[in-house]
C-alpha cells in the first residue's frame, strides 16, 4: 500500500521524447513529484520524422490514456515505406520490403510539445545545465549540482540526457570501460525544406500529395532519406555517409559543399541529386555531418536510486521507428515500477527489475540495429546493393526489432519486483 505521506522525488535529466514519456507517465500518480530538465534553451527534437509502430502507439496509451489523440493534434500520418537502391547496377529498383500503413509517421518536435501539454510549468526546467551529481549515501539519494552553484534533492535520479549527458558517468562510475561512446565513423545531416522546393529539386514522381512516404535510398557507403507527409507540411531529409570526411576527435564530420557532393557522386538518380543540392543550397561554406556515436553495452543501466534510459542507456540507430519504440517501454515500464514503490526503501528494487527487464531487450536491439544500419548504408558484405538480398535481411531484423512485448515485460518486472522488495 502506498504511504499517502511518503512522496518520491524523481529528477529526469535530459529534454526529448523518452525524458518526456517518462514524466508523462509519472504525473498520473500523486505520490510521485518529478521534475524534467533541459540544458538547452528550450526543449527540442531534431532530426527527421519518427516512424511509430502500431505498439508504439499503444504504449503512448499505457503511459497516459489521455494521450489518445496526441498523435492526431501532433498531425501524424499514415504512411507507406520503401527501400530502394541508390547505385550500382540495381539503382532505382524497389526492394521487396512490405508496406505499413498502420505506422504513423510524425515530426518529432510536435510530438514532444504534445508529451509536454498540459505539465505544469513548475515540473519543466529548460536552460537548466548540471555540474555533478552527487550520492548523499548508497540508496539515500542524490543531489543535482548546477552550474550557477544552486542545489537539489532528490529520491531518484532517471538519465536520458543522449550520448555524451553526465548520468551514464555517475551510473557506471568514471573507470567504466563502457561509459564513453565510440565513434562509427558515420554521420547523418538531417534538413527540412518545404515541399514546393522540395518538388521543385526533386521532381514529383516521389512527392505524391496523394500518398505520403518514407523513402530510403541505399548506396555504395552512402544512405539517403526522405520523409513526406503531406503538401501543406515540410519534407525530412537526412544523408548519410561512412568514413568520409571522419574525424575521431569532433562529433562531426566538416566538409565543403564541393566535398559533400563528391561523397554522392556515384548516385546517379534524379530524385538522389535533388536531395543533395538542396541541402548544399542551405550550406553554402561548410557542412557538418553529425558523427554517430555507438555505446558499448552497459553491465547495469541502474544504481539504488538512478536509472538511465534512452540514448543514455545504450546505442539504438535511427532505423524506422525503433529507437521510440524501445524509448517508449522503458519509459512505460520505468513509471509503472516506480508507481508501486510504497516508501523510499523499495525504490532500489524497483530500479533493478527495471533493469533486469528493460536491458536485455535494449542491448539486443541496439545490436540490430546496428546490423540494419550496415544493410542500409550499403556495408553488409553479404548482401550488397542486391534487392533481392537486402529485403530479407531487413525484414529479418525488424521483425524482431518491432515484436513488442510489453505485457510480458511488465509482468516480469512487477514479479521481480515484488520478490526483492520480500527479500529486503
């Protein structure tokens, strides 16, 4: 039974779509105070549109029923998806990859404003940059130290403040050989531009108005995506490249548009060239791919009172909606443990069902996708550019990357729960 005088203090650093999940799901229970933190300005996702899966959704309704028309006023769309190929002897061919039009598609700064309506503005802190986080004692809490000197105290403190945020530290310990990321030696530069000059660069034969679409073009080391939703909204598009122009030391990879160019040279497809001029008519002087960073996997995601999640937990490539999917169920699962922890001495057990629940499935789908990323990016040596072979080696990966299984995962963890909290 929950102690009506016993509130838990939770702290969730970090501004995106998993952090504001998690508050989400924590406001629908009065025992629980929570606070959101950004170090940023404001609170923002960027980069292209997110694909939800049918589970996706249903979870959104785990968390909160009320969100049940957030991705109507967040304009989410039903969508079709194609693969196809860039170079080679195969460009252009359609890959034999299955169409999903109960996948919404939407931008994912819309529906981060829609997990953030509604919270009182008392809980949501932008602009707010961390120092340290300091332990009172094992289990006995943490205070957030800020830049600026003030302090805060709180019960627990949940991470998913991305790949370089301060919390894997403060989890993992600073020896740890997997707390600092690895670079892949890819990167990723996501634009959006409207759709009349979108049209205009790329012609219409993939624009259709009538037939909104994720369309992936697969090349030689090179990787090019358009989201398109509609001809009132803006299109997404986001290239992508191996090795060129990768330097170890930055988190991007700098290059000039004439460089830029080159590393798409050997794409020869109308619709390709127009994505890449129109993202060298936004850079004129320099571009910045965004290095990909890639986690090793974790021993624990969890101390006796902190968690990470989302990207400060583990490495889930952008590849169709996953890295939400699998954001989704530990915010999911994360709220439902801690909304049964009754006083302050049962939150370390439900941090350790959480993990022995939610990092496992992390872990496993980071290392898929890590494999889609390579099939994408035209790096799987055993399929190539071959569009007989890349179908099945996707639809292979994604159907175990998408086979939700958050009931199962719920029930094990409130056993697991239950059983260390007898235990203690």
């Amino acid at each position: 039974m929950i102690d009506p005088h016993s509130t838990i203090r939770v702290a969730i650093v970090g501004g995106g779509i998993g952090a504001a999940a998690l508050l989400r799901g924590l406001l629908r229970y009065s025992h629980i105070a929570a606070d959101i933190y950004e170090s940023r300005p404001s609170f923002k996702e960027e980069g292209h549109a997110i694909t939800l899966t049918a589970a996706a959704e249903e979870i959104l309704l785990k968390l909160d029923p009320s969100l049940d028309d957030c991705l109507s006023r967040a304009e989410a769309v039903y969508t079709a998806t194609e693969f196809r190929i860039a170079s080679g002897p195969y460009a252009g061919q359609l890959v034999d990859y299955p169409s999903d039009y109960r996948e919404r598609m939407v931008d994912p700064q819309k529906l981060l404003d829609e997990l953030l309506r509604g919270t009182p503005p008392r809980m949501i802190h932008a602009n707010s940059r961390i120092s340290s986080i300091t332990e009172v004692s094992p289990g006995g809490g943490v205070i957030l130290n800020f830049v600026g000197g003030t302090q805060k105290k709180y019960d627990i403190v949940v991470g998913a403040d991305g790949v370089h945020g301060i919390t894997r530290e403060f989890v993992l310990g600073p020896d740890d050989p997997a707390l600092r990321p690895q670079h892949t030696g890819v990167w990723r530069l996501p634009i959006k531009v409207p759709y009349k000059k979108a049209l205009d660069a790329m012609g219409p034969e993939f624009l259709d108005p009538h037939r909104p679409c994720q369309t992936s073009w697969i090349g030689e080391g090179t990787f090019l995506q358009h989201d398109f939703m509609g001809a009132e909204k803006d299109v997404h598009i986001t290239a992508y490249a191996a090795n060129s122009g990768y330097s170890p030391q930055g988190w991007a990879s700098l290059l000039t548009p004439e460089e830029f160019g080159a590393v798409f040279a050997n794409i020869p497809l109308p619709v390709c060239r127009g994505m890449v001029n129109l993202i060298k008519s936004l850079y004129t002087v320099q571009i910045a791919g965004i290095s990909y960073m890639q986690h090793k996997p974790a021993r624990t995601y969890v101390t006796k009172n902190a968690a990470l999640i989302d990207d400060a937990a583990h490495s889930v490539v952008l590849v169709h909606g996953v890295n939400a999917l699998i954001g989704l169920e530990e915010a999911y699962i994360l709220s439902m443990l801690l909304s049964r922890v009754a006083t302050r001495a049962a939150i370390p057990a439900a941090l350790q069902a959480f993990d022995h629940v939610c990092r496992p499935r992390a872990e496993d789908a980071a290392r898929h996708t890590i494999q889609c990323g390579l099939v994408t990016i035209g790096k799987d040596q055993e399929v190539g550019l071959d569009p007989y072979l890349v179908g099945p080696r996707l639809q292979y990966h994604w159907h175990i990357l998408k086979e939700s299984k958050i009931e199962a995962q719920q029930t094990a963890a409130i056993q697991l729960m239950d059983q260390l909290t007898m235990q203690q």
